[in-house]
C-alpha cells in the first residue's frame, strides 16, 4: 500500500485512520511547523503573530484588499483576520480606507511602518523557505509545486 494511504482495512467492512499517513492531518502538521519557524523569525522582533504577518503578506503585494477578500486568500477564519487586522490598525501598520464604492466595506493598505515590517520580514520568510527546501532537488521542487497546485484544485472543489 503506498505511504500516502488515508487508511487500512481492519474488519473487512471498517477503515482504520492512520494519521501517519493521512494527507490533510500531515499537511496540517507540516504547515504549522513551517509557520511556527516562520513566527519565530518575527514575533519577538517585530511584535508579530502568525496571522498578523499573513495578512500583512496578502496585503503588501495586493494594497486595497478587503477584509473578506483577504479571507478567501489566505483561507483563514474570518474573526481570526478581523481581529488581525484590528491590531495591525492599532500598533499603525496598515490602515484602512473607506470603499467609495460600498462604504460598508474598507480598504486595507500598508502604512509605513507596514511596508517597513513587510520590507524586513520578507527576505527572513524567504531565506527560511529556501532552507526548506534545500532539501529537494529541482525536479522535486518542480514536482513539489506542480502536486501543491493540484491538491489546491481538488481541495476548492471539496
């Protein structure tokens, strides 16, 4: 049976998880390593929490998302990116702005201070992805990313 197995049987009739080998548990566990390495770069020094930074990282590319768009990029819990974005506000890295064209809604942009964090951040995200992936050679990098965008795929179709 291959190593990315989501269970065995037991009884003939009843599945048994194993969550050693079933695919979303080890994704969840990989990427809560990930982000944790990832948070430790930057809490203490930038006074940053995970989702904090990862509303900074949608927003730093794309100014003048919304809220809610900032939710279906990122796939986090809607009160977790409220609350985030409440205490970016708060501590002066982003700012919002009134939608001219729907004032129930606000635009979130970097204020300087943000661009500044995002400018510092950026590069220790990336030297820690690249000491990830050192680990993989090109074809596995490709084939890597080539797997990721199918599971994305099959997971928006869920």
């Amino acid at each position: 049976m291959s190593s990315i197995a989501s269970g065995h049987e037991t009884s003939g009739t009843a599945a048994e998880l194993d969550l050693e080998h079933f695919v979303p548990y080890r994704l969840s566990v990989l990427s809560n390593l990930v982000s944790s390495a990832i948070a430790a770069e930057y809490a203490e020094r930038y006074a940053l929490g995970m989702t904090e930074w990862r509303v900074l990282a949608v927003i730093g590319p794309s100014p003048g998302l919304t809220s809610s768009e900032v939710v279906e990029r990122t796939a986090m819990d809607k009160v977790a990116v409220s609350r985030a974005v409440d205490r970016l506000v708060k501590s002066s890295r982003l700012s919002r702005q009134e939608d001219v064209s729907d004032r129930r809604r606000s635009r979130l942009r970097l204020t300087k201070q943000g661009r500044e964090v995002y400018a510092q951040v950026v590069p220790a995200a990336l030297a820690l992805e690249q000491r990830l992936l050192a680990s993989l050679d090109t074809t596995d990098r490709e084939n890597l990313d080539r797997l990721l965008k199918l599971l994305s795929v099959a997971a928006h179709r869920l």
